[in-house]
C-alpha cells in the first residue's frame, strides 16, 4: 500500500503540478492542491479502499478540490498578473522566439476556452492522457470527452486565427 502510494507520487506529481498550475494560475496554490491532492488519496487507501489506476485517480482529487476552490473564491487571473506574482515564463531565446510567441497565444486562447473544452485539450495534449482515462477523472463519457477535445480544437484554431 504505501510503495503503490509512494510510487504513485514519484510517477504523477509533476503532471498534477502542472495541472493545478494552469488551472489556479499561482504556484503556491498549485504546490498546496498538489499537497491536498496526496493527503486525500492517502487517506483513500488507508481507509482500506484500493487504486487501480492512480493518474485517471490522482486528476479526479485534484479536479475536485480545484472546483472546490472556485466555488469558496471567484477570482480572475490574468497571465499579467501571473508574471507580476513571480511566475516565470522563461528567458528569451533568439533561437526560440516564435515557438514561444506561438506558445503564449496558444495558451492565451486556451484560457479563452470554456471549462470543459480547455480541461479536456489540456489533459490529451499537454498531459497526454487517454479520453478513457480523461473520461474517469472528469467523470463523463469517453464520447463526450472525444466531442470535446474535438470541439476544443476546432474552437482553439478559430481563436489562433484571428
């Protein structure tokens, strides 16, 4: 039980970061999620429950505790505001300049999506993740979930154009 929970942590948390980070916008709150997230499937498994799968898991806690807080503070971020706390986009890089120009648009138009659309691209093309196990942590159908990431796109590609 807690080799599966300790390999679990080693295998996820940096996904889960990641996740909690685009979602909440501040590391700090991000690093706490990513805390609360383990501290509630500790307490999952040593209440005698098991994981199958620990990453569709591990997402769905985060998901919630995520929604959770949204619920508690209504508050609007903006990525000005995110470099104005202390986030880092990186340095600058001649080589690199218009991957990272694309980069901030992308992700300016990700945050334009709805809910739904951006957490479903997010998770298939950032964090990789299967529209089967999209389907478990968001707790909806894999259709629905390939709906969404296809309409996600389209909508993503019409914001990139304009």
């Amino acid at each position: 039980m807690e080799k599966e929970f300790l390999e679990a942590y080693e295998a996820h948390a940096d996904a889960i970061f990641r996740y909690c980070l685009v979602r909440v916008y501040e590391r700090e709150r991000a690093r706490d999620l990513v805390q609360d997230v383990f501290v509630k499937a500790w307490n999952y498994i040593r209440s005698g429950h098991s994981v199958e799968k620990w990453k569709p898991f591990l997402f769905r806690i985060a998901t919630n505790l995520i929604i959770d807080g949204a619920r508690k503070k209504k508050e609007i971020v903006s990525l000005d505001i995110m470099q104005e706390s202390g986030f880092d986009f990186g340095k600058d890089d001649r080589k690199h300049i218009d991957n990272w120009l694309d980069g901030q648009k992308a992700i300016d138009a990700l945050g334009k999506l709805e809910d739904a659309y951006r957490d479903a691209v997010y998770m298939r093309y950032v964090e990789d993740l299967s529209p089967k196990e999209i389907a478990a942590i968001s707790g909806v159908s894999e259709n629905l979930i390939s709906v969404r990431i296809h309409r996600g796109l389209y909508k993503l590609k019409k914001l990139l154009k304009r």
